[in-house]
C-alpha cells in the first residue's frame, strides 16, 4: 500500500498549487483521505479531511475557503487545490488514508490515520 503525494513547489503569496496523492495497493474508496502538514520546528497540522464514499468533507479553519479537496475514485486520487496561498502556508504536506474514521469529528486526528505518503513541499514566499 502506497500514499504517492506530489505538486509541490516554490510560489508567491497569493499564488496556488495543487497537490495529487495518488494511492496504490489497495482500493481507497471507502476510506477517509487526509492531508496534514508540518512546517519546520513545528508540530503536525491537520488541514482538511474528505470521506470518499461520502464525500464529506471537515477543513480546518485556517485554510476554510481558500483550499479545496476532491478525490476521484476512478484513479484513487485526492487533489489538494489550494489557493491565495499564504507564507504561513509553507510546510511539507503530506497525505493520509484512515480506515475506520466515520465521525468527521475525529477527522483531524493524524493518529486514527493508517497510511501516509511521503510528503511533498510547499513554500510560499512573501
């Protein structure tokens, strides 16, 4: 089981990416797909959770309105479009796949979260 996350980059401020994460191994579409990140000296961010049978969705404040998640469940694929990027949005991001999270409570809680991909960088300059 592979978490394969990409689109990283180096942007300006008010500039926007989308990330990929592509899952191999198994068939993701019952799980719910996350992404957090971790800028350096601090601690791992939830940023916003989709459900994929459901397709709920759960977004941490700090990025609600400016980035959106999708999946395709054709190519086992969750996109983090994320725009009017900010230089506090600077950090590796990285993605995750939860089996057995229903509640979109606990959708931020990186420990429920089974797999992870590898992370990918975001810089945002100012």
């Amino acid at each position: 089981v592979q978490l394969q996350a990409s689109g990283g980059g180096l942007v300006q401020a008010g500039d926007s990416l989308r990330l990929s994460c592509a899952a191999s191994g198994r068939t993701f579409s019952s799980y719910v797909m996350g992404w957090f990140r971790q800028a350096p000296g601090k601690e791992r961010e939830f940023v916003v959770a989709i459900n994929r049978s459901g397709g709920s969705t759960y977004y941490a404040d700090s990025v609600k309105g400016r980035f959106t998640i999708s999946s395709d469940n054709a190519k086992n694929t969750v996109y983090l479009q994320m725009n009017s990027l900010k230089p506090e949005d600077t950090a590796v991001y990285y993605c995750a796949a939860a089996r057995f999270v229903s509640d979109p409570y606990y959708y931020g809680d990186y420990k429920l979260y089974d797999f992870w991909g590898q992370g990918t960088l975001v810089t945002v300059s100012s």
